[in-house]
C-alpha cells in the first residue's frame, strides 16, 4: 500500500476519530480524488508482506491481507520458469503474483469465463511487464471442450451453473486442461471454481498420470455444499489423485482422508 492511502486509513481507524462519521463522509470525495491523482495506474498492495500486486482504484478498499491460510504456501510452490494454471482466476490477485514469482522464463495461464473479472485481469496486465509471460483465456475449464451455461455474477462466486440451476446464465466456452496444454509441462495447479473442481480435475487425468510433467502441487478450493449439482463427491475427487500417485493434505500438513466442509486442499506428487 503507498505510504499516502497507508496513513490516511490510520487515521481514520485511529481511536481519537471514532465517531466522526459526518466528518469522514464529507471528506471521501476529496480523497479519492487525491488517490486517482496521485496513483493513477492503480493501487499497491503488498498481500500478505511478501507479493506485490496493483488493484484497480475501484477495488481500493482490498487490503493488504488476502487469505494467508494458503496464499505462503502456494507462493512458495512456484519456482522461476515454471507454468502455473490458475483455474478460475477471478481479479488475478493469484495470477499476477505467480507471474512475478515464475519470471520472465515463466508462463501463467488464467482461466476465467466471468466478462467483468476477464476484463479487470485484461486491463491489470500492463503493471507486470518484467513478469513471467501471462496467459488470459477467457474460459471455463471442465471435463469437456465445448461450451457451459455460466452464471456470471460479476463477483467470486461466479460458476458454471449446476444442472437443474434456473437463475440466469450466459454461455461460455469450457476446455480441459489435457486438451489445452497437451503435452507441455505444467508445474503447479490453483483452482477455485465453485463446486466444479472435480469436472477440473477430471479433465486433467492425462496431465496429473504423466510420467514427468506432471504438477508437483495443486492447490483446490473445495466447495461440497455445491458437488450435487455436478455429479461431485469428496470420494470422487480424492480418487482421481490418489490414483495419479497424488498425497492430499490440508493447510496445516494433516493428510486428508475425506473432504466434508468447505476449505483448502493440496496435492502433492514428487520431490
């Protein structure tokens, strides 16, 4: 965060100004207008004291703390000249730090299918020139190519609609990450899609067999309050690594015997 928008929040949560909310609301619009001013490209974030990123000033409220449950162990997987996937990539938060970690030998690929969020990746690209080479497929990813109804909520929780959803959808374009990488080497996964990891993980059976090539680690956001609108178990997904040789673990290390609540899991195979 710059050192102007870093001060400014302190002294606005500073004990000696609770309570002036007038005050506060008053002075806002000659706030951001300094901020758009001052920092006209866009706001840096230091997530978590360790990765640099810029947000678009819309987004200015987004603090430096961004899930540091996984964010550590997920950046430390990356390694200079590796391919990253990033499966349902959302504001890029993820993508863009994997960029700089991977390096200019580096390639990222971003996955996401949501208009708005495929927008902002677009649009945030131009902060990460020195970065590994990154990959914007507006797309959803699946166990099939083709195309998917997408309910494109223009927030995180947009997702590929689960059968029998009748809210409103649009549609997009599915691939599967066997078809889309084919025989490149692909070193680490992070997919958080909504409920549609294991049709993910499904279309990936070629990439996670693989004799080398394979991901070293895959990073998945579960989400099992969503698995019965897509065909999806704990049981199912867990198969589909274990039979690629993949050791499943949670945050802290623990092996993962079955997945029952929403959370992170890892998968590990190799050194």
């Amino acid at each position: 965060m710059y050192l102007f928008e870093k001060c400014c929040r302190k002294l606005r949560n500073a004990p000696l100004f609770k309570g002036l909310d007038p005050i506060w609301e008053a002075v806002t619009p000659l706030y951001e207008r300094l901020l758009r001013r001052m920092y006209p490209e866009g706001l840096k974030r230091v997530i978590n004291k360790t990765d640099v990123i810029y947000v678009p000033f819309e987004l200015r409220h987004w603090t430096d703390t961004f899930e540091p449950e996984i964010w550590g162990q997920m950046m430390s997987r990356v390694h200079s000249g590796d391919t990253v996937a990033d499966v349902g990539a959302f504001l890029g938060f993820y993508s863009f730090a994997f960029a700089r970690r991977a390096g200019p030998g580096g390639r990222v690929v971003a996955f996401e299918p949501d208009p708005s969020s495929y927008g902002r990746l677009i649009a945030g690209e131009k902060f990460y020139k020195k970065a590994a080479r990154l990959q914007f497929i507006r797309s959803a990813v699946g166990d099939f190519n083709g195309a998917v109804d997408f309910q494109a909520r223009n927030i995180s929780i947009s997702s590929v609609a689960a059968a029998g959803d009748k809210g409103q959808s649009i549609k997009a374009g599915c691939t599967t990450l066997d078809s889309f990488f084919g025989e490149e080497r692909l070193d680490v996964i992070k997919i958080d899609v909504e409920g549609y990891e294991g049709k993910v993980l499904a279309g990936a059976r070629k990439i996670l067999n693989r004799a080398q090539g394979f991901p070293r680690a895959i990073f998945i956001e579960v989400h099992p309050y969503a698995w019965s609108g897509f065909d999806t178990s704990g049981d199912s997904l867990l198969a589909i690594l274990r039979e690629a040789g993949y050791r499943v673990v949670d945050p802290a290390g623990a092996k993962v015997d079955a997945v029952t609540a929403y959370g992170e899991i890892i998968a590990l195979k190799g050194a």
